[in-house]
C-alpha cells in the first residue's frame, strides 16, 4: 500500500493519512469499542429494513432460495409489521407442497393484518387433501365395481381394538410427516376382554342402504347417489359408512363402471344392504375411535363387497375417507387398530404414507409381574380434537420453528423407546411414557387440563409414567405402574375419590389380532 500508513494506536484508535487506498479523517477503532460507540438502534434499524427489502425478492426467486424453507411465521410477522406487499400465488408447476406452504403463508399474513384469510387457508387444506388421495386416486377410478360375494343369510362381522399411542404422536400428522416422516410406537388393546369398534353387513331385498348405529339409536335409510355422497357433516352420525360406501364403488367417480342410479347399481350388486355399527367407548376418548372404526367398517364391506385389501390398503383408504370427511389426522390411529400387538410404525417424506411396520416383543405387557401394571382409566373429561388439529396443522403450514423442533426431538425419542422395549427395560419404559407425556404438554400446553392434573396429581408419586393417549385433553388415562402394589394403591386412591359420575376403571389387554372380518 502506498502512501503513509501507520497501524492503529492508541486507546482511541488513530486516523488513516490521506494516500492511495487511504481515507482523509478515518479513524481505526478495536473490535472491543464498536459496541461502546456504534449506534446499536441505528445498525437494528437498519437490519430491518434491509430485511424487510429482502423478503419479497426471497419470494420471487422461491426457486433457488430457501424461502420455503423458513419460518413463514416468522417471515409473516414482518410482511404484515412492514405492510409489504402480499405476492402472487406461485404458479401451479411447482411442487404441491411448496404451493400448500405458500398458500398458508400468505394466509398468516391476512391473520395478522386482521384481514379475512378463508380463501387461502382452505386452498391450503384442499391441496393438502389432493396431494394425500392422489396416491390412491387412479386406483379408485379404475376398481371394478363391488360385488356381493356372501350368501343372501349371510352376516359379515369385523371388529377392532383401539389404540394407545405411547411414542410419536404427531408426527404421523401431514403435513409435518410429508415433509420428514413420522415415527409412532403404539399399541392395540381390547377394552374388558373385546375389541370395542365392531360393523356388522348383510344382505336385504329391497335396493337401498340402511344405516344403523347401536351406540347413538339413530337410522337412515339411503336410496341416492347424492343421499350417500352426502358425507360433509363433521358429526353426522353417519358420515364413516357413507364415506367408506363411496369408496367400496357406490358412487360414479370410484369405480370404472357406470350406473343410472343407486338402485340401479344395488340391483348389478346383487342385493340391498343393512350396514350396523358399534363404537362401545365414551366420544372424545383419545383411543383412535373415529379412524379405526372407519377402518373397521371398509374392512367388513371389503369382504362383503369382494374387494381383496388387505390390511394395508384398507388402512391407506382410511386416510383417504378422512380426507373426504375434512377432519384431517395422521395415520397412526387406522394402523394402531388394524394391526396386533406393540409396533413402531414409520413413514418416509413424500404424499405415500403408506407405515413400514417393525414389530416389538410383548413381554412387557404380559408377563404377570408386568401385566398388573399397565392401568386404564377413563377419567369421564371429554375434548374434541378437531380445533387443536387444526392449529397444530398451521403451525406445521408455516415452518414454526419450535414445532419443528420438538416434533424431530419426538421422533428420535421414539427410536430411544423402540430400543428400551427391545432390551425388554420395564423402568425405561416408564420413563419414556412420561416423557412423551411431556412432549405432547408442550405441543400444546391444553393436553392437560385442570381436571386431568388433578386425577394424575393423586397417584404420581406411584407411577412411573402416565399420559393421555391422542390429542389429549381428557379420554382415557394410561399409567404405568411402579409396581402391582403400586398397581393396587393406584386403584384403591382413584376409587376412593373419583373426579366426577363418569370415572372408572377399564381392563385393558394387549390384541393379538388387531382388525378380524368374519361371516356367520
């Protein structure tokens, strides 16, 4: 360098001489006195500003940044904080999640700008759907129709455990498992010594669907396409069979041929059909109810109709029946039930979330210094998952950070337990369900209410772990005992002081079975 130059100096630094490649005035200052002396609220408002400049670029060049990538969350709050402009949906050649991730993102920032977001919310959820029955779409567009394979005084009979869920839940959840997979350890128990979801199908003369459910005392009788596409009520008692019928094949659009009519098509069938349903478990039980009786019910109209799925498939069309119900979920509850036994359940990213199954002994759940030790308890507090999924669910939309986080950290949790239970650990174990119960706390802080602490509260000290299977909120209790004695001290305080009229105790079992289809 030419010119005078002389190194910095000094405890106020020294000035640059004027000279090639100097500057009149400049002062060299240590790295130690920037912060003394730089305008730190200055130096952040101008990071602010460049960023909020940099954000609708990052969105125009989505190709080649990671704008998708980020927290839209985050990236929302200063769209709607900077009043940047909103951007154009992305073209329909991108990827289809990418456009789910852009159509959430610009949802967010109509909610933060107190603007009506429906329209770009519900996009999302419409392409989330088509995205999960795409996998499934072409195969039922192009089944042969259903045919009556029983004889007419014949009764098809499936039934099916329900699940408890005690590593990963969540993480089964689209789209977080379409973005990096899920991990589930669940088991499948009968309730009192019976698998508690059953459907029963036969045979009637005359060309119409009659639809019973036992549990609820209500009927309907179904003598149209449009009656049976009809399926769009959440709570309907009667939107799983209508929505299983539609995809048996009774309905133009799922199968390759094509009838005038219901009645129409019934008569090609071979008969009418009576199809009854039993969900023996209290609503808002946290077992999986809704999605395995669904797959209960396509598992009995898969044998009554010929259809030939097996497990698998009819678990796949599950995820799809829920899809058309809108209710969302994972698809950890379906193959929880279907399947017997304990089994870490996996998917990879990707729209086929069809689970790779690895089985796990059973030692630990009967063997009879353990069996005793595994307790139920309906705690008679109810809650409705549908609210708290979606919220979950637009978390998982919007890249939230946190979410993201704690769902990986459930994932390799849930290898930890897969290994605890391999080395046959009833201790570790334990401590995995109480773990877990932690995890799902902090997904969301409602899974454990007042009523349910104050149940758990009682006998804490007693149990190794404890948590409530599903969303969570109220249900079932599941605890892992220290012990039998524990075991004993746990039912001795629970009856003593139930909570409320409804709170009880119910045996629960290992399945080893899963679903079962059978004929009289």
């Amino acid at each position: 360098m030419k010119g005078n130059y002389s190194p910095c100096g000094g405890e106020g630094g020294s000035s640059l001489p004027t000279g090639e490649g100097g500057g009149r005035g400049r002062r060299c200052i240590s790295a130690e006195q920037i912060s003394s002396q730089a305008n730190l609220r200055r130096l952040t408002a101008q990071r602010k500003r460049f960023r909020a400049l940099n954000w609708p670029a990052l969105v125009e060049n989505h190709r080649h940044s990671v704008f998708f990538q980020t927290d839209l969350g985050d990236a929302a709050q200063d769209f709607a904080a900077n009043n940047i402009t909103i951007p154009k949906p992305i073209s329909e050649d991108n990827p289809l999640l990418t456009r789910v991730h852009d159509n959430m993102f610009r949802a967010e920032v109509k909610r933060l700008r107190g603007e009506d977001d429906t329209a770009e919310a519900q996009e999302a959820f419409r392409l989330l759907r088509q995205g999960l029955t795409e996998t499934v779409k072409v195969e039922i567009e192009n089944q042969k129709s259903p045919r009556m394979s029983v004889y007419g005084d014949q009764i098809v009979w499936g039934r099916s455990p329900v699940r408890i869920d005690i590593a990963g839940g969540w993480t089964d959840t689209p789209p977080y498992c379409l973005m990096e997979g899920g991990n589930v350890i669940n088991l499948a128990i009968e309730l009192n010594g019976q698998p508690p979801l059953q459907a029963y199908v036969k045979p009637c003369k005359e060309r119409h669907i009659i639809l019973r459910s036992i549990d609820l005392g209500a009927s309907e009788v179904v003598k149209t396409y449009e009656e049976l596409a009809d399926f769009y009520h959440v709570g309907s008692p009667f939107s799983i069979p209508k929505a299983a019928l539609v995809l048996a094949g009774f309905q133009p659009g799922f199968c390759i041929e094509k009838f005038e009519s219901l009645e129409k098509q019934l008569e090609a069938f071979g008969c009418g059909m009576e199809l009854t349903m039993l969900s023996a478990i209290p609503a808002g039980s946290g077992l999986g109810t809704s999605s395995i009786l669904a797959s209960t019910v396509l598992g009995a109209l898969n044998d009554f109709c010929g259809l030939a799925w097996d497990k698998q498939e009819i678990g796949r069309r599950t995820l799809v029946l829920e899809q058309l119900l809108t209710t969302g979920g994972g698809w950890q509850d379906q193959f929880g039930g279907l399947l017997q036994g304990i089994k870490l359940l996996q998917t990879k990213r990707g729209f086929d979330q069809s689970p790779t199954v690895h089985w796990l002994p059973s030692e630990l759940y009967t063997q009879p210094e353990y069996r005793q030790c595994h307790l139920l308890y309906y705690t008679g507090i109810t809650r409705t998952a549908k609210t708290l999924l979606a919220e979950i669910v637009r978390r998982m939309f919007l890249n939230n950070h946190d979410e993201i986080a704690l769902l990986r950290d459930m994932k390799e949790h849930t290898l930890n337990l897969y290994e605890t239970i391999q080395r046959n650990d009833f201790v570790g174990l334990g401590k995995a369900i109480r773990k877990t119960w932690a995890q799902n706390q902090a997904i969301d802080g409602g899974t454990n209410p007042a009523g349910v602490k104050a149940i758990s509260d009682m006998v804490d000290d007693l149990c190794l772990g404890y948590k409530l299977p599903g969303a969570g909120g109220g249900g079932y209790l599941y605890m892992v005992a220290k012990d039998p004695d524990a075991a004993a001290r746990i039912r001795q305080i629970l009856n003593a002081t139930p909570q409320n009229a409804n709170a009880r105790f119910v045996d629960m079992t290992l399945s080893e079975k899963g679903l079962q289809v059978s004929r009289s």
